[in-house]
C-alpha cells in the first residue's frame, strides 16, 4: 500500500463488520496487535454493534462521515477520530478510515458544530473523492437511461414481433408473462437511475424538483407541506443540486422517523446571489439540549443529520439546525455556489 504509507495517520480498509483488510505504517505503529482478518472490537459489544452501524452508513452515503472510534489493540482501548469513505473497487468494496487525534478524548472535540476542521489538504482529498463519486454516479445514471432503455425498447419490440408468429395459447402466455418481466427490469432500472441521480433535477431544475418531492412526501404520509422558492435561480453546479436534493430527501426521512406528532412541514429553497439556502421546518415533538450533538448521535447510531452536516461540508456550505421539546425542528443549509462544473 505504498499510497496509504506516505499518509501520516493511520489508515485502515475496513469490512462492514469491521474486520480489518489492510493497514498502512501509521496503523501498525499505533494499532500493533490490530492484524487483518481479526475485528478491532470485541464481537457482540456494544462497541461493535456501534462501528458496524457506522462503517454500514458510510457504505451506503455518497461522501465521507466523521465519527468516533473506540479500537481495542489487545488489551489497550483506544479513542480515534475518524473520516471514513465507501471505496468501492478496493477488496471488493471496504470502508477506508482516516484516523487521527488518538487518545482520550472530551465528546465535544468530535463535534463539527463546535467549530472543528480537521486540515486543508485532508479536505481537499476528501472533497474531491466525493465530487469523484457524484460523477460517476451521474455517468452511471446516464447510461442506465440511455443505454439499457434503447435495449429495453428494442427487446419489447422483440417481442412484439415474436407475438405475430406466435399461435399456441401456452405460447401468447408466456409472451405475456416475458412482456410483464420486461416492465419490471423497466421499473428497476428507472427506480435505480432515479436514486443515482433525480432525473428531475435535469428536466426540470431544482425549485421544481424539491417541490415535487415535498408534495408526494406529504400526500403519501397524510402531513400538510409548504415549499416556497424565493430569488432567482443561478446556474448551480450539479454537485451543489444533488447535495440540496439528497439534504431534503433525507430530511424528511428523519421527521418521518423521529419526529412525533407532526403535521406541518415547510420547505424553503432561498437564493441571495451566487448563495442558495435550503431551510427544512416541522412542528413535531422536538429534541432535547444537546441530543443533535455530533457525538451524541454517532453515540446513539443516529447517523442521518451527521451525514448531511458532512454532505453539506463537502461542497462548501454550512449547516445548523435548532430544535427544542415540544417547538419541533429547524434545519438550514447554506451554500455559496461556484459556476456549474459539467
């Protein structure tokens, strides 16, 4: 791994489990009797089921989440902080963790709200490893879209064409049942291109993207919404696009989840210049002081508002977020956007 061992923190690939694949020179110095093929927590603890909970978000999210680790090398526990990236094409696919600030550590110095920033260049390879994987994401879309629809175009013409020659009862069956199997490759398809990449955003922009999908969120769950667009829209980057899509995506699958008793959600996208705001409202039962801590929720396994403080990080934005017992949630992205990158 000569890449890895020119780092200077320690640098693990990681199974979802948290078994350790490969290590680099910082690693082994710090993490000695940390071997591959062994967990770096004992099985069935706590500690465990919370690194798998973490290491599988970070499989699933689109940019590197931080977090605390609790590692155990022997009989030494030790504390690290962490940035920690899906990467794809390594061993089959593992998480590589990026550790740094080892030792006992107060939980307000993991917290990004506090106003820490780990160095420059570290968030310059982490940004640009995300906008990487938006790319390719977006190609990927692309050619799910253009690609397999002209074969599944051609294949139901195919068929239709077979269907002439064919004369037996059993035989138009089983063409019926092949044109009812192509539908679903259809729908799959269309529902996995949407997920990489909202084919909204590129026919219709932003402003009537996110409206659409506030108001399908609310009459599917039965809770009134509100979105309102203010400002003239500027040629967003599309990284910026799908950063503020995903963001309200996932915001409202957290009040979905979490947020009891709600009935009204507002949704507000703001641009001021070449600055764009994304402010998501509700009026459920709110949260306690302190409990939207980033140490708190990676300590709980509630990784959603983490991943879209990092998301938001990412592309150069700030994220807040307010809430109170009974006062529901406020949540606000800020982003001042560059000229669109094609």
């Amino acid at each position: 791994m000569p890449v890895l061992d020119a780092i200077a923190d320690p640098v693990l690939l990681l199974r979802t489990d948290g078994t350790l694949v490969q290590r680099n020179r910082a690693a082994r110095a710090q993490l000695p009797a940390a071997l591959p093929g062994r967990t770096l927590v004992p099985p069935g603890s706590q500690e465990a089921r919370r690194l798998a909970s973490y290491l599988s978000l970070c499989a699933r999210s689109a940019q590197p989440l931080s977090g605390v680790l609790d590692l155990h090398d022997g009989s030494r526990r030790r504390r690290f902080r962490c940035r920690a990236a899906w990467v794809g094409d390594v061993e089959g696919g593992c998480v590589l963790a990026h550790l740094f600030g080892a030792g006992s550590l107060p939980e307000e110095a993991s917290d990004p709200a506090r106003g820490e920033r780990v160095g420059p260049e570290r968030d310059q390879i982490l940004t640009r490893l995300y906008r990487i994987g938006h790319e390719e994401r977006l190609r990927l879309a692309r050619d799910l879209h253009d690609q397999s629809g002209q074969s599944i175009a051609a294949l139901a013409m195919g068929i239709g064409a077979l269907e002439k020659h064919v004369t037996s009862a059993a035989g138009r069956e089983q063409i019926q049942r092949l044109r009812s199997q192509l539908g679903e490759v259809s729908k799959e398809l269309h529902r996995i291109a949407v997920e990489l990449r909202p084919t909204a955003l590129d026919d219709f922009g932003l402003g009537v993207a996110l409206r659409r999908l506030v108001t399908d969120w609310g009459a599917s769950r039965g809770v009134a919404t509100d979105f309102g667009l203010t400002g003239r829209e500027p040629d967003l980057a599309s990284d910026v696009e799908i950063t503020l899509y995903r963001l309200c995506q996932e915001a409202l699958t957290n009040i979905a989840k979490h947020a009891a008793g709600v009935t009204t959600v507002s949704v507000a996208l703001q641009y001021e210049g070449e600055a764009v705001s994304l402010i998501v409202e509700d009026d459920g039962i709110g949260c306690r002081e302190g409990g939207l801590s980033t140490s708190r929720l990676v300590a709980d396994g509630k990784f959603g508002i983490v991943g879209m403080r990092e998301r938001v990080g990412l592309v150069g934005g700030s994220f807040e977020i307010e809430s109170s017992p009974e006062s529901g949630t406020t949540l606000v992205a800020r982003i001042g956007t560059p000229e669109r990158r094609t």
